[in-house]
C-alpha cells in the first residue's frame, strides 16, 4: 500500500472522525438555538397575548365600574318600585349601554332578585325586567354566589338560559356608602365573536388558552374543553389546565408555574416557561399571571412547526459534501480551506446559543462551505428579524397602553397621573432655565347638585362640555387635565402674570357660557405663577388657596394667588 493511499486512508479515517465529531456539535448546537430562541419568543408572545386580552377588557371593566358606583342606580336599588326613581335609572342603564362594546347590560338586584337586561338591537326596551333570580336555582347560583363571597369583580364565562347567549360576562357588585351590597351590575361581551379576536389568532405552531385562579380553562379555540360556570362549581368538576398536557408531571409544572406567578406578582420575571408534552409532541409553554383580571395566559409553543430542525438539513448536507472534498487537498489547504471556517462558524454558532444573535463576521468562504456559512447567516438573519419583529409589537402595543394610562376616558384629557408628570417637568425646567409658568386650578361649582337632580349622565355631559371649552381656549402648546372628580388642572408655559390672569378669567367666561339640561354651569378659578425652585407641594397649595378664595367670594369668579 503506498504512502499515498495510507495517507488517503489516514485522512478519511480523520475526515470521518472529525465529520462525526462536527455535526454531533453542531446538532447540539442547533437544538440549543431552537430551545432559547423558542423561550424568548414564549416570554414576548405571552406579553403580546396578555396585551391583546387586556386593551379591549380593561375599557369594558372601567366602564362597569363607573355603572356600579352610580348614585341613581344605588338609589333605586333600595326603592325599586318607585317610579321616579326607575325612569331615571332606565335612563342611566341605556346611557352607559350606548357606551359598553357590546352595546348590552345587565342589573340585578339584590332585594328583589330582578333581572334588568336590554341588548345591542334593543329588544327589551319596553321589558327590561327579563326574570327574577332563585336562590333554589342552579343557574342563578353565580349571583348568590358572588353577594356570599362580597367578590367585588369577577370575569367568568357562563351561558344565560334564559336568554340563549353565551358570553364572557364582566360582573361588579354595587355598594351603597355605607359598603352594603345592592346588587351586581356588568355587561358581557359575545363569546364567539371574543375568542375569533383573540384566541384564535391562526398562527402555525401557536396556541393561546386563558385560565382562571384555579387552572380552569376559560378562553380557548376548542370550545369543547372551556370550563363554563367555573365559578360555582366544586373542585374536581372543571375543565382544567391538565387536559392538554399528556403527563401528570407536566401538569404539577404548569401548575407550580402559576403558583410562583401568583406568590410573586411584582417579580421582575413575570412570565415562566417550562417543556411539556401535548398530544404526543415536545411543547414549550409560556405562562404569564394577569392580576388586573385574576387570570393567567399560556401560550403553548411547537418548536418544530415554529423552527423545524428539518430546515438545517441543507447546511447538514453541504457541511458533509464539503469534509469529503478535504480529501482531495493536501493538509495546508485542509486546515484553511476547512477547519478554519468550521471554527469561525461553530464560534458564531456559540454567540448565537449565548443570546447573542446579531449577524456574525464570518471568513469569506468559497464552494460548499460558503454556502453552509450563507445558510447559517440567512438563518441568524431571520431569527433576528423575527424577534425583532415581536420585540416591535409588543413595544408598540406597550405605548398604547402607556398612552391609555395617562388619558381621562371621559373628557378625553390628560388623567392626573399624566399630569404630574408634566408638572415635574416644568418645574426641573424652570429651576434649570430660570423660567416661569402657570398653574390654574378650576372646580365646577354646585357640580354634586347637578349630579344629584339630574344623573350620572348630566354631570358626564358638563365635564365633557368644560373640557370642550378649556381645549378651546388654550394655546396649542399649554396642556390640560381632568385633576379628579370635578377638577381639572392647566399648564400655562411659558407664562407671565398679565397671560396668567388673563387665560384665567377668558376660562371661566368660556365655561360660563355653557348649559346643561337648562342648568348653567360655572367654575371657580384658582391661579398661580410659578417661580423658579418652587416644589409641587407648594405650587398646587397657593392655586388651591386662590380657588378657595373665589369659592368663599361666591363662585364663579377668577383669583390670581400673589
């Protein structure tokens, strides 16, 4: 045999080794790219679904509450045969009705087991009372139920016999001042329609399902298996989270998941992530606690749908084809044109398992092997552009809801916390420039006696009409804000005494103009001129004692504080 041939020999027998030492390396390395890739899109996709849920919930919970706290239906409530009474609560139901999505209510009362209910076509307008609840009825057992436990909030899916819809039903109990329960009051919101919105979001290898405290299955694209009427059901009868999965172990890990998001609800890691098995396939599940709603998100992962392994085949194939041709180089050129690039990509390979996805600066390679480092370039490419993509969602919709967070829902103003935070601001600017500005504190006057002689929708009305007339007559770039209740707050700046004085008063004679239901409405001013290093404390101090000035001259009136 000549030295040639045993050299062949040698090589290939090296080649061999190599080669089968490389891709046991290298599909390591690929599975470890898939599982992390997989747990950061799991973490950003359950942030996603989390949000999708709460942006159309989080406005139809508000809105309920605000029916709950309504004085004329808690005044009715205590007197449900009183005419007067009814007619402006009817008034107050079809006035918060117009604004619910749904377009649909529900009232119940507590002393009279009245069901008051009218929907989105207005059928029931002339027979609002639809059935009376039995405590000796089970499907009437929620309410009873809810007013046992004082539960002053619950989300739960349910069919209404009664009235033939199966909906997601936002319930809210309605208390008296004195903390005495009422009644409970909510909408709902039409089951099919919710779950094509936010469930069924027809994204291969993605499956999104909402659970309640427990683990019962609330939300999901097989309706077979949503644990209707949850609430008033003995454990052991629901639907549970363990259904999906094939193993009991992989049960206790969902559920153990959910109790650390539940004993820790303020950790910085609010979403785990954990490998289960569902119907006979590796999943990566994703669980994340929603304390706004006392439910939990799962989204469930198939790696092998969202990133097959099949699709590194082409690199596995090339990478081969090229150690085989190294058998035809002397060993200078096996080491160069070979074992080099392989450490250049295993090295990039390495960045990626690492968290590190960024393209990496490869050799440039020709043949077989450039192709294998194009491959492996183009895939780190899309994953980066993938979870760039979903970082981008989940940015933007986390904006929206920044955004709905500093908005007053009502008057379409700043909210008090957005305010304050314009406020901190001006004033680290003016003790930096040396600069000026105003702050003007407006109250409606009488604003309780409009509220008590005509309803929670008059005094909407006015507030909406007030803030109406402040965007008016301010300058594009002053700001203005709903304070709380009947307050409202404006940012003058920049501001000098003679513009504060006169924006003031040109506010209060705006506003003087307005009526509402044959009632004038008037504020009482309060202003102030900000100097440089003044705190917040002080500033919103002197304005309040301006307006408690023009309040003790006899309202409607415009003080400046000295």
């Amino acid at each position: 045999m000549s030295l040639k041939t045993r050299f062949l020999l040698l090589a290939a027998c090296l080649v061999l080794v190599a080669s089968a030492a490389a891709w046991t390396v290298f599909h390591r390395i690929t599975e470890g790219i898939i599982e992390q890739w997989g747990e950061r899109v799991a973490a950003i996709q359950v942030q996603y679904d989390g949000g999708r849920l709460l942006q159309p919930l989080e406005r139809e919970i508000a809105l309920a509450r605000q029916m709950a706290d309504s004085i004329v239906l808690q005044r009715w409530a205590r007197d449900h045969d009183d005419p007067a009474l009814k007619a402006q609560a009817f008034a107050e139901m079809e006035s918060f009705r117009r604004n619910f999505s749904d377009n649909s209510y529900f009232v119940v009362l507590r002393n009279s087991g009245g069901y008051y209910h009218n929907n989105a076509a207005n059928d029931y307008v002339e027979a609002r009372l639809r059935y009376r609840l039995r405590a000796d009825r089970p499907a009437d057992a929620w309410f009873f139920r809810l007013i046992e436990e004082g539960r002053d909030f619950h989300l739960n899916v349910n069919p209404d016999v009664e009235l033939g819809v199966t909906k997601l039903w936002i319930d809210v109990l309605m208390r008296d001042a004195d903390g005495e329960i009422l009644g409970v009051v909510g909408t709902g919101m039409e089951l099919e329609g919710f779950l094509q919105e936010v469930v069924d979001i027809h994204q291969p290898g993605i499956t999104t399902l909402f659970v309640d405290y427990n683990g019962a299955i609330q939300l999901y694209r097989d309706r077979r298996l949503i644990d209707y009427a949850s609430f008033v059901k003995p454990e052991g009868q629901k639907r549970t989270l363990d259904l999906l999965v094939d193993l009991p172990r992989d049960a206790e890990a969902l559920f153990g998941m959910m109790r650390e998001l539940r004993e820790a609800p303020d950790s910085p890691t609010n979403v785990r992530t954990e490998f289960v098995t569902v119907e006979g396939k590796r999943h990566l599940a994703g669980v994340a606690f929603l304390p706004a709603l006392g439910w939990f998100e799962v989204t469930l992962l198939d790696l092998e749908k969202l990133m097959p392994l099949d699709g590194f085949t082409p690199v596995a194939v090339v990478f081969v084809l090229t150690l085989l041709v190294t058998l035809l180089v002397f060993h200078l050129a096996l080491r160069r044109q070979l074992l080099a690039p392989i450490a250049a990509l295993e090295a990039a390979m390495q960045r990626v398992q690492q968290g590190n996805i960024s393209p990496a600066e490869l050799p440039r390679g020709r043949g077989e092997m450039g192709r294998l480092m194009h491959h492996f370039h183009s895939m780190a490419e899309a994953i980066q552009r993938h979870t760039r993509d979903l970082e981008e969602r989940v940015r933007e919709r986390t904006e929206e809801l920044e955004a709905v967070a500093i908005r007053d829902v009502l008057t379409g103003l700043m909210n008090r916390r957005g305010m304050q935070q314009w406020l901190e601001e001006q004033i680290l600017r003016a003790s930096r420039e040396g600069s000026h500005f105003g702050l003007i504190w407006l109250d409606l006057d009488r604003f309780k006696e409009l509220n008590d002689g005509f309803g929670h929708a008059a005094g909407d009305k006015a507030l909406v009409r007030v803030a109406e007339a402040l965007r008016d007559g301010l300058r594009p770039y002053d700001r203005a804000s709903r304070w709380g209740g009947d307050e409202f707050l404006v940012l003058l700046s920049p501001c000098d005494e003679p513009t504060l004085t006169r924006v003031a008063e040109r506010l209060r004679q705006a506003v003087a103009s307005i009526e509402v239901d044959g009632t004038a409405v008037t504020i009482s001013v309060g202003a102030c001129l900000a100097v440089p290093g003044e705190d917040l404390d002080s500033l919103l101090k002197r304005a309040d004692e301006a307006l408690y000035e023009a309040k003790a001259e006899g309202r409607n009136r415009a003080r400046v504080a000295v």
